[in-house]
C-alpha cells in the first residue's frame, strides 16, 4: 500500500490521498466500540493517513474528545503528522435532537473554544460550518472563521454542504481549502455544477458518504437490523424497495470488483480517487479491518475499461431514494 497525498485546494494544506472520518465512532451508526475506535486512528496515523474528520456535535462532543485521547495517546511523530477537521454549527439537544444552526461570529468562536479544549490541541487545522445558518450570511461565518486564523487559533477554512453560490462568496471573503460534500458512485449531484466552481476557484474536495454510509460497501445486508438513531433507519436509500434496487446496483458492482480481484468497498473508493487529484476520500471506517480495507483501495487502478465496466455497473443517477430525507436534504443548499 502507497500512501500517497494530495493537497486540499490551492491555499490548503497537503493531507494524505485518504482521511479517516470518525463521526461513526461516536453516532449516527449505531453501537461502537471505544477501545477499537481508538485503535483505529492510531492504525490510521500509523499507515500515514494524516487527515481526521470530527464534528463537534457527533455525540455532543464524544467524537472530539475520542479524537482527542487518540491524540494524546498516538506516538509524537504519529501526533505532530496529523491535522484535524472540525465542523461546528450544529445545535443538538438533551435528548439528541437536532435544532438548527448557529453561524453567528460570537458562535463560531464560543464553538472553537470548546473544540480547542475538548480535542486538546493549541490549533484546529481545517475548521468549517456544517451547513449554512440560513439566518447569517456566510460572509459572517467565514469572516470570524478568518479572525481565528489571524489569531493562529485555525489554520484553514473550510466549507460543508453548500451550493455554488455560497461557494463563490465565502471564497470572496477568505482563501477557502477545501469543501466537504457527499460524493460516490451513487451519489454525484456535484459533477455539473459544484466540482466545476471548485476547480475554478481551486478549493480541494473531501468526500464523504463514499460508501454511501456502508450501502455500497458490500458488507450491508437485507436483513440488517438498524437502532432508531441509526441514521440509516430514515434514510430513504436504506428503506424498503429503495433498499432492494440499491443493493442490487452493488452486486453488479461486485462482478466488476470480483473480476479485479479487489473488494467492493475497495472499488467504491477507487472509483471516487481517480476523479480528480483535488478529491480526497474520507472513510467512515471504526475498525482496524475495515481500515485496512479502505487503505488497500490506494493499491487499486482502475483503468479505462474498468472504469467504463464500475459506471455500467452504477450508471450515474441509478441509486434509489434520495440521499437524505426532504427536511435534512433543504438544509444542504443545493
Ligand atoms: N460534511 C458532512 O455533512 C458530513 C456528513 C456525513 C459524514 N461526514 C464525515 O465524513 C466521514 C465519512 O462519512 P461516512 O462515515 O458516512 O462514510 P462511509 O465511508 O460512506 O460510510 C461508513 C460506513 O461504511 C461501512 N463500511 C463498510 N466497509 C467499510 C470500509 N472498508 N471502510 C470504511 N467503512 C466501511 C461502515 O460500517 P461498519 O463500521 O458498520 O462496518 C460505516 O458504517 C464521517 O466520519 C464524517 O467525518 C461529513
């Protein structure tokens, strides 16, 4: 395996070609284990990935905190090489409920405070709004993000979820590394508008969702049983007769996968890598084993006729259901 990097954007910094995302580690997807979480990231850090992704409301700060003990507990060397993504904006209740966003300057620094103190480092790498607050231009937003670069408190700005529009004033107010989308062989609603705005104003991709939140992994099954707080328990891909269509798409990709003698996932991950050097995946991955097969998809090279073979596989559009129900699916701005 050849960990290669790639840079986020043009006034970015150079990440590993793969960044491991740790949302999964705390919420959304249903029970894990902490010790393995851990494990995890230092595995990660040790292969030479260098970029991590948290959110300071996965889990009301458990995910930063986790990141933060791995941290803490990683070799120096392993530590000094790591940069850490956070987003912010996010209101969460006692319960866990989700009630909006919250972009207003006095925020955003209130959120890095606690980020900064909860992840235990002098400095946030990428820090970003995880949607648009739709009360508060993102002028605003960005604009006290880049007070907190004057003050070395961040050190690149980034965005999350938005549309060309925003991409383009945000990128007028300050130098912009990275925006970080949903992007994967069934979902590539940013292809006709938003990669061409990106490249133009040399802002990197991080990519999430690249196995689709495990769908097109391989490894999800029919009969698999989801907690209520499971994302995927209300997301329309993963419900019903979507559900069918969709794991159907990935059995024909397995063919392809099989014939290569790589897995799926590895496919999956292979197939967003080759469609630009300014696309850097994040994996979802919480186990030393699903890292490492994440990992192994640096190794894969998918030629011309393999790739002609993935999208006849996965023609573009051929997912089932949306990639988030109507209300959260507003919130992305496209
Ligand atoms: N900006 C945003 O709006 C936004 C939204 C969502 C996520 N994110 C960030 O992006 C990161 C990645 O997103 P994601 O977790 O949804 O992505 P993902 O990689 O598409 O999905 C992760 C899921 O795939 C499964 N999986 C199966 N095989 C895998 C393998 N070899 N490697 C990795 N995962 C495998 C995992 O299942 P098991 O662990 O159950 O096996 C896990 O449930 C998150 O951790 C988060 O940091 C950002």
């Amino acid at each position: 395996m050849t960990l290669t990097t790639r840079s986020l954007g043009t006034t970015g910094p150079q990440v590993s070609a793969l960044g491991l995302g740790c949302m999964g580690m705390s919420a959304l997807y249903g029970e894990a284990d902490r010790a393995e979480s851990i494990a995890t990231v230092h595995a990660a850090l040790e292969a030479g990935v260098t970029l991590l992704d948290t959110g300071d409301f996965y889990a009301m700060g458990h995910n930063e905190l986790l990141v933060g003990e791995a941290l803490r507990t990683a070799p120096a060397a392993r530590r000094e090489q790591a940069l850490v993504s956070v987003k912010f904006g996010a209101l969460r209740d006692p319960d866990g409920g989700w009630s909006g966003y919250d972009g207003r300057p006095a925020a955003v620094k209130n959120f890095a405070a606690y980020s900064l103190q909860r992840l235990g480092v002098d400095h946030i790498d990428v820090y970003r709004i995880a949607r648009l607050d739709p009360d508060v231009p993102i002028e605003e937003t960005v604009g006290a993000i880049a007070e907190l670069v004057e003050k070395g408190h961040v050190r690149h700005i980034g965005l999350s979820e938005v549309g060309a529009g925003t991409i383009r004033r945000a990128a007028a107010t300050a130098p912009i590394s990275d925006l970080q989308i949903e992007y994967s062989l069934i979902s590539r609603g940013i292809e006709d508008e938003i990669l061409p705005v990106t490249r133009e104003l040399g802002i990197g991709i991080t990519a999430y969702g690249v196995l689709s939140r495990g769908l097109i992994s391989g490894h999800f099954t029919r009969d698999r049983r989801l907690a209520a707080d499971d994302f995927r328990a209300h997301s329309p891909r993963f419900q019903g007769e979507n559900l069918e269509h969709n794991l159907n798409l990935v059995e024909a990709l397995r063919k392809v996968a099989e014939r290569k003698g790589v897995t799926v996932a590895q496919t999956a991950i292979a197939w967003v890598l080759s469609r630009g050097e300014d696309i850097v995946p994040l994996v979802g991955a919480r186990t030393r084993e699903r890292l490492a097969e994440a990992l192994g998809a640096l190794d894969v090279t998918l030629d011309e006729a393999d790739l002609a073979a993935v999208e006849e596989a996965v023609p573009p559009g051929a997912a089932a259901g949306e990639r988030y129900a109507p209300a959260q699916l507003a919130q992305t701005g496209r």
